[in-house]
C-alpha cells in the first residue's frame, strides 16, 4: 500500500481496519513482534511484502506481551525503544505498527475480569517449555489475540524460535486460523550469533562468548557429517555440547536436545537433517539458538 506508515493503539481500531482491508479483499501480510527491532525483524516484514505483493497491507505488532513472562523474568528491563522502532518500520515499507496497551490486551487481567487463555498441550511442553512452564500459554494466547485483531492472511515468525513457530502453527491448525504461516531464516550477526534483541544485554566478554551457541551447532553437525549413516548417540553429542558451552566462563548450558524437526519429537540417535536447539545463559541473559544437523 501506498502512503503513511499509520500507528494504531486500539484493537478495535485495529480490527475495523483489517476488517475494511479483508471487504475490499487487499492481502495482510503480519509480522508479530516485542519491538526492539533488528535486521531479522526486518527480513521477517520483507518475507511479509514479498507474499501480500505491492499493493498489500503489511502489519507490524509491537507489543511486549506480560503473559510470556514468569513473574521471575523482568518484564520491565525488555528492552523497548518505540521511535527506532517506528524509523525502522517506515524505512521497510510497513503500513501499519499494532502497538497496544496491556490495558487493552489483558483488561482487568489479575481482578478476575480478564481469564481466558490458549493453550497448546504437546509441542509446548519440552526445551522452552520445561525450562519457562508458563511461557507459550502467554504466546499461543497473545497469537492467537493478536490474529484475531490483525486478521492476517499471512503471518510470518523466525527460525530462531523453532519451537514456537512449531506451537503456533499447530494452535492455528488446530483452531482453524484461516491463514498461512510461514517461518523466514534466522538472520546472523557476521560471527554467527544468531540476531535478538536480548543480545544488548550482553556486555562484552559475553557478546564474545555467545558464539558458543552456533559454535556448538556447528560442531554437532561436523561430528553429524562424519559419522555416516549410523548417526551418533544424542547422549553423547549432549555431554560434548556442555563441554564446549563449559568453557565459556559466563556460560551456563540451560539445555541441549536433538528432535525431529517437523514433529519435535527427540531422537536418541542423531542423523544427518535431525534438529538442534539449546538455551545459554551468558550471565544473566538467556539466549536461545536451533539448526539442522
Ligand atoms: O517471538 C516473539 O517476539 C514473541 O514471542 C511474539 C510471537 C511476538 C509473541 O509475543
């Protein structure tokens, strides 16, 4: 579309919007976001265009979601920095930034007036799931909010978070979302750790460190490679993975698994096209990564 990029703070402003674009049948192309926007937002918003084509509609949500935080993890320090934002968004053609208030997301959440939510019962539940109990309940419910307000005909979501990008796709499968998702490649800093907007957290010894996530990605799949059609035992390459991540004095590993990529399901040996993710604490920033293998 052509013209201003439009700010728009209320969902039901939002959704009389999206509902004029879906009468005159013009193609919304949806980015969700928490701001703090990076190049692999901005791939992400060119995966968006490139499938509305020019004269689509391409929303950008930035919105910190409350409900994907455990009270232990602080929501107040995520990084936020709205005008950047809105520069970056204006400069990759977007048309309109969904930025809302909780008060209008979650009204009365906590007062018993707000208490609904989406839950995804399998996919959710190891990786992320173990280690943040509450966290997908917060994104699949925010998602599925976020769709209904939008009302996209494409919504597209990182690599980076693979295992969220397979909850969300299995939510809106299972409720009948009519949209197409689709899951654009994690853009890479040039040493390979893979763009966050946690990453300014890190000071610079542990920005340095942080490579150990796609080091070990890396080092797995060699390993991978050179074993042959046997594979290896996932066991094994777990006790390597923490080894490597041990050597990284700020480095904590949070976990390691290997899985089938489409299903998530761990695999006990661990064959050429097997998936990796794993979770680092480089001192108090938890940074996550994933790759085939
Ligand atoms: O990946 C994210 O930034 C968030 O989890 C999302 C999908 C925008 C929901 O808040």
């Amino acid at each position: 579309m052509v013209g201003a990029m439009k700010i728009v703070r209320s969902p039901k402003a939002m959704q009389r919007l999206a509902k004029e674009w879906r009468g005159a049948g013009v193609r919304v192309g949806f980015v969700p976001t928490m701001g703090f926007l990076h190049a692999g937002h901005v791939s992400l918003m060119e995966v968006a265009r490139r499938r509305v084509g020019p004269k689509g509609i391409v929303v950008v949500s930035i919105y910190v979601n409350p409900t994907q935080f455990a009270p232990t993890e602080d929501l107040s320090k995520y990084p936020r920095d709205f005008a950047r934002d809105r520069q970056l968004c204006t400069e990759a053609g977007v048309d309109v930034i969904f930025a809302p208030l909780d008060s209008d997301m979650y009204a009365g959440r906590g007062e018993g007036r707000y208490s609904t939510y989406v839950v995804e019962e399998s996919l959710g539940r190891p990786m992320e799931g173990a280690s943040r109990p509450t966290h997908f309940r917060g994104v699949t419910t925010v998602v599925a909010k976020l769709f209904n307000v939008v009302l996209p005909d494409v919504a597209v979501f990182g690599a980076k978070d693979w295992q969220q990008a397979a909850v969300i796709r299995r939510m809106v499968n299972d409720l009948n979302f009519p949209l197409q998702m689709v899951v654009a490649p994690t853009r890479r800093e040039k040493d390979g750790l893979a763009m966050s907007s946690r990453n300014t957290y890190l000071n610079e010894s542990e920005r340095k460190q942080a490579t150990v996530l796609i080091r070990s990605i890396r080092a797995v799949k060699a390993r991978v490679a050179s074993a042959g059609r046997g594979g290896l035992a996932a066991e094994v390459l777990k006790s390597e993975v923490a080894a490597m991540v041990a050597q990284e004095p700020a480095a904590r590993l949070d976990y390691v698994e290997f899985f089938d990529g489409e299903t998530l399901e761990a695999v006990a040996e661990v064959r050429r096209g097997a998936h990796m993710a794993l979770a680092v604490f480089m001192g108090r920033t938890r940074l996550i990564d994933n790759g085939r293998v």
